[in-house]
C-alpha cells in the first residue's frame, strides 16, 4: 500500500543519512542506506512502528540542543528540552496520510518552540520513518522518568548522549541497548 509513496521519500531519506558521507566509510554509508530502507519497510506496517516507538525514550540533536522524550504506550509523551526547568507533556499518536505512515505530536498551548516561534495546541506531524531515523538513540522505557519530572536543565546547543545524561543525572550508566536503526552512539554497557 506504502510502497510507492515509500519510494518517493526513500531517496531523500537516504540523501539526509549520506549528508555526512565525508566523515562516514563506505561500510558505515551502506549500513545507513541499509538501515534505511529496513525503517521504511517498518513503516508500511502501522502496528510495526507502534509497537517499536510505544515505550521507549528517544535522543535527538539538532539546531534545538539534545532532545531527550519518552514515548508512552497509551500516547503520552513527555520532553526534556534544552534549557527548560521543567518538562514538556503532551500527546502523540500515528496516522496514515496520503504519502504514507506519520507520527504526530501535540504539546500544551502554552508550550513554546523558541527555534520555529511556534507555540503548543495543535498537532505537528512529520513522516514516521523520518522520525525514526532522525533519532540518534531509543532505549525501551523510561530510563529518566520523565513522566515525574527532568532531572536537571539540559545544556542548550550540546550534543551528549543518554548514557552521558543518565550519568550527570546521578542514575549511573544507560543499561538499556540503543535500538536505533542509524545510531550516533554505540551502546555504552
């Protein structure tokens, strides 16, 4: 049913784990590609993504900082974002659109997204595969149980890993085996 939209949005996808092809071997370019193609398959199957992404925290950088945020089963999201002093919740779910599988994210109206000056109360959505292999870790659970509240304020604009912030939490190392399909950090236990 995904297939041909999968294909559309396979090449970009490729083209943005290449981006740092430079940096990267030939073995370590196809194993993204590789990776890649595998999550875009996931993809086609609804209840293949639900099932990996239900419970499990996820770690991204971007121009926004390190974004640590734990995805509930029953759709509760909760997100440790740079420089804030408390946590962001909210709610996230899949659905199908015309161009095929997409998670969406909805956070409170007085939450505020200081990089898109965008503020919370409506659904954002981005396709699923993309999301996933844009996350540099995914551990099952909730290793910072962020459903409570952040540990501490995260650094604006630095990188670190989850092992890294589970240390300066003060609950010693990451246990949990990254799962993502295009991992920054190796497994750290």
């Amino acid at each position: 049913m995904f297939r041909h939209a999968a294909a559309i949005v396979l090449l970009p996808a490729l083209l943005v784990l290449s981006a740092c092809a430079s940096d990267l071997t030939k073995e370590e370019i196809s194993a993204r590609r590789a990776a890649a193609g595998q999550v875009h398959k996931m993809a086609e199957t609804p209840s293949a993504v639900q099932s990996f992404l239900s419970d499990t925290t996820t770690k991204s950088h971007s121009i926004h900082g390190t974004q640590i945020e734990y995805l509930a089963a029953n759709g509760e999201t909760f997100l440790w974002y740079p420089g804030n002093n408390r946590g962001v919740s909210g709610r996230w779910k899949l659905q199908i659109a015309s161009y095929g599988l997409e998670i969406c994210f909805l956070y409170g109206e007085g939450s505020y997204n200081p990089v898109t000056r965008e503020r919370g109360g409506s659904w954002k959505c981005d396709m699923a595969a993309y999301y996933i292999l844009k996350r540099d870790e995914i551990v099952s659970g909730n290793p910072f149980r962020l459903s409570r509240k952040i540990p501490y304020v995260l650094p604006k604009k630095i990188d670190i890993s989850l092992d890294q912030a589970m240390r300066s939490s003060g609950f010693g190392p990451l246990r949990q085996k990254n799962r993502a399909p295009v991992p920054q950090y190796p497994d750290q236990g």
